[in-house]
C-alpha cells in the first residue's frame, strides 16, 4: 500500500493545482477510503475563483472538497460494523461533541467544528478531493451497492437541502417557492416534493437551469429577469405562497419572497451572500416567520437513505464528471451555469 495520494489542491485565486500529499495508515477507529467520486461545491468554486469569500481567505495550502464518496480499503483497530470493500459517503462535519451546542442536538453550530475543506480556522482543515483519505469510521455512512459513486457523493449537498426544509416544518400540501435554481436550489425543490410540497414554483435570472428545474418536477419555472411581472398574482391578497425557500443569496430574490408569502408563512434563507436590506416593516405586519439555515446533522444519514433507495433521484443533477487531472477545467465548467448543474472530479 503506497503512502502518498494525489489530491486538488488551492493555493491562491486561480492557482488549483494536483499535488502529492503524504498517507497515513488508518488508526484506531479509522478506515481508509478509496475517493471514487467528490461534488465541486460553490463553496468550492469561491476559494477557487476568488481565493475565498467574505473575510475567509485561503492562506495556506488547502486540499478542497466536501462532498465525496468512495469504498473502504482498510480497517483500523476497532472499526465494527464496516467491511472492505463497503461504498460509504463520507459525512464531511467533524463536531466536537461536547459544546453546549452538540449537547443540545444542533451539532452543525459546534463551537469547535471541523468541517473539511475550509479555511475558516487555521491551520485549514484539509478536504476529500483526494485518491485516498482516512477518516474516522464515524463519518462514514454506509450507500449499498445500488447507488453510483456519483450519486452517493450527492449525499452532502441533499442533506442540506433536507435541513432546510426540516426548518421550514411540515410543507405537506403546501406551495412553496424557490428562489434561485442552482444545485441547492434544485435540490430543495426535490426535498420539498419528497416532504409532500402540493406546489414547487422556482425562479432564477437564467433560462437554462430553469429548464433543469421543469424537469425535475417544478409546478411552474419562472425568469424574473426577463418577465419581472411573471409572478404578480402570488402577491394578491398580501401573498399566496406558504413556504419560500430563497437559494440565491440575492436581496432581490429574498424581497419577492418576503412580497409573495401570505401571512404567517414561513420563508427559509438558504443562500449565503452579504448583507441584504430587509424590508422589516412587511416582515413585521405579515407576522412572517424568517429562518436561516445551515449545513446539517442528522439529514446526512436520511439524505444518504433517500439516495441508496432512489426515493430521491439525484442522478440528473450530475450533468459533467471529470478526471482530477483535468481539476481546473472541472472547476472552470462548474462555474458556468448555464452548462451545468453539479460537475464532480472522479479519482479513479
């Protein structure tokens, strides 16, 4: 067994480079994995494109990636419940377990989170775009033999479309609207749908991934770039959606939700961008109910479930997957939305 691997790594803006790194051997409590497939996150693209994203810079050597999934190689000294050979998705959250958070069941806020491939604390925490990582067996979750690796490296980003709709709460015969159609975007419109959604209306400012999203099931896509009047009748009788989830990050996309929710509904603030001018005064006198939502916890294992049985079919949302020596052209193609939709490295 070599003790090197390959992995992706960023160094600046525009420097992403494949590089050797060293290979421990799996102690106890943790198994080797053989990466075969890992998702290019925006997160991902931001480091990528921009050297980072608000004050979060990347100032050391960092390995990317979160969303992976491989097979087991190698066992350490008290890993049960595993075999070799075994097709996990590998959960990417690494909370403490003993802050005040973690002991309250809301692990995703831990005040001392180890989340792969992010340079919010440094050192960097190292991520899974690479051949072969050893992790602790906890992070594994196993996907069966039925799922691709493709699909199983799906797991991270269903399972923070899951949280936001758990954060919404019951959404059965609800009509919800989606704001933005990015990956996330599509993903919460297939997590609403699961959940029992009676309607999904989705927007962006771009026809292609609107298009996406009429395949995947949308009641209606809508470019409110192009048509800004398309969805006027939502806002008769002060609104007449009851869930929004706003993906974009975008301030006029949270303001056509906050105009197009009835009373007392409910809008989830799924995008992460700067701040946004909220308009406090509607929000007050619909007595609407804006909630944020972040990362995940247990919808890893649900959304690793929804996945394994296809009861949620992520496969169309695969749209390009390219070898890691051909990282920057991966990286270069997820940023055009108009191509694609989920572009994933694959480390055979």
């Amino acid at each position: 067994m070599t003790d090197t691997t390959r992995a992706c790594v960023i160094h600046a803006a525009k420097d992403l480079r494949v590089e050797t790194r060293p290979l421990a051997q799996p102690g106890a409590g943790e198994v080797l994995v053989r990466v075969a497939a890992g998702g290019v996150c925006g997160s991902d693209l931001h480091y990528y494109l921009d050297g980072g994203f608000g004050a979060i810079r990347v100032r050391e050597p960092m390995i990317l990636g979160h969303e992976v999934a491989g097979r087991i190689e190698a066992l350490g000294a008290g890993v049960s419940g595993f075999s070799i050979g075994a097709a996990v998705a590998l959960n990417p959250s690494r909370p403490c377990g003993q802050c005040v958070y973690c002991r309250a069941g809301a692990a995703q806020h831990c005040l001392d989170m180890l989340f792969w491939g992010s340079a919010m604390r440094t050192p960097h925490v190292q991520g899974g775009f690479r051949e072969r990582i050893v992790v602790p067996a906890a992070q594994c979750v196993p996907v069966g033999d039925d799922a691709s690796p493709a699909e199983a490296a799906m797991c991270e980003p269903l399972a923070v479309a899951m949280h936001a709709v758990r954060q919404a709460g019951d959404v059965r015969g609800r009509r919800v609207l989606v704001t933005g159609c990015g990956p996330i975007g599509a993903l919460v419109l297939l997590a609403a749908r699961d959940a029992g959604a009676r309607e999904v209306i989705v927007t962006d400012v771009i026809d292609e991934p609107l298009a996406f999203a009429s395949r995947l099931g949308a009641t209606r896509a809508v470019n409110v770039a192009r048509d800004a009047a398309a969805l006027s009748a939502e806002a008769r009788d002060k609104g007449q959606i009851d869930v929004a989830f706003e993906c974009s990050g975008h301030p006029r996309a949270l303001a056509q939700a906050i105009e197009l929710t009835r009373p007392q509904g409910v809008i989830v603030q799924v995008g992460i961008g700067g701040s946004l001018d909220v308009p406090l005064n509607v929000v007050t006198a619909k007595e609407l109910n804006l909630r944020g939502s972040f990362r995940f916890h247990e919808e890893f294992a649900a959304a690793a479930t929804a996945i394994a049985t296809r009861r949620i079919d992520v496969r169309p949302l695969v749209t390009a997957s390219l070898p890691l020596d051909r990282a920057v052209e991966a990286f270069e193609l997820a940023a055009d939305k108009r191509q694609s939709m989920k572009v994933q490295l694959t480390f055979a």
